[in-house]
C-alpha cells in the first residue's frame, strides 16, 4: 500500500471517528454533568405541572420558540425556551408549576446567542413548529415525558433531537422539521 493511500486512509478514519464522537456528543449534550445530575432531573421532573409543549406555547408571546429543556439550576427544576423575533433571541424561563413565563432575557453573547443562532437557522427552514414535532415524537413513545427539544441543520434538513424519559431511562429521538 502506497504511503498516500496509508495517509488518505487514516484522514478518512478520523474523520468518520470524529462525526461519531460529535453526534454522540450532541445527542448526550443535556448528560454532560454527572450521574447525581441526571438523578436529580428525574426527580424534579416528577414536580413538574406542565409538560414541555405547554411551555413552548406559553413562551410563543416571546418570540417564535426554537428550542426548550428543562434542566437542574442551582438544585431547582427550571425550564428553559429559547425564543427567536425579528432577528433577537430571548432565554424564556416558564414556570414549571403553572406553566406562566416568569422571564424573558435577551440572548446576546457567548455559546448561548451561537446556540440559538444554529437553532434559528434549523427552524427557519423546518415545515412543521417545535411543537408539532414533541407532540408527534410524545405519541410515537407512549408514556415517555419529553426532557428537551434541540433542533439542527443535517445534510442541510432541519431535525429536531428530541430528549424523553421513559420511567428512569433517557433516550434521545430524531424528528424530522421538514
């Protein structure tokens, strides 16, 4: 084997290894913390009043909802939807007991505004809301509750990864936007 065969060989393998790496690492972004996290999220989910959806609605008078979670913040269960509107982004934080927003923050720096950008881009070109693609990934799954919604641009198609717990298990799904 000629040595730029060798070389173009194991291009080829890093890079397949490397689209592994970054796919399991965006499918498993919301575990990024520790194993006391996790446990600590699906108990606070059980105090929850609203489920996902009913935030992505309450949070549309912010702005178009482009993603939303809900996550441990500072050991209290908070939820979290990013909303886009006439080209401003917005971090709504809805209450979780009774479904109201309790604030709206403007997304203007950091990983947070170049994570709302890739999440507006993928909705800007997706047929269907945030929405309508829980709601259908909810009843494909039965029971499972859904954790968060993350949507992103792959091979130019918008698709939302859609986070759920089934009892005490995570899994993430695929849904496509378009």
């Amino acid at each position: 084997m000629t040595r730029r065969k060798m070389l173009l060989m194991t291009a080829g393998a890093t890079v397949l290894g490397l689209a592994a790496l970054i796919g399991y690492a965006d499918q498993n972004a919301i575990f990024a913390a520790d194993d006391d996290d996790k446990d600590a999220l699906i108990e606070l989910l059980g105090t929850s009043k609203i489920n996902l959806q009913q935030g992505l609605a309450a949070s549309e008078a912010q702005g178009q909802p482009i993603s939303a979670k809900f996550e441990v913040d500072e050991g209290k269960l908070q939820l979290s939807v990013y909303t886009a509107k006439d080209g401003k982004f917005s971090e709504v934080l809805v209450d979780h007991t009774n479904g109201k927003v309790m604030k709206a923050e403007p997304i203007t720096e950091g990983d947070d505004l170049a994570a709302a950008k890739s999440q507006s881009a993928a909705m800007a070109k997706a047929k269907t809301t945030l929405k309508e693609a829980v709601d259908k990934a909810v009843t494909q799954s039965g029971n499972a509750r859904v954790v968060s919604a993350v949507p992103s641009l792959k091979d130019g198609r918008p698709l939302v990864s859609i986070v759920l717990l089934d009892g005490e298990q995570f899994k993430t799904v695929q849904q496509p936007l378009d």
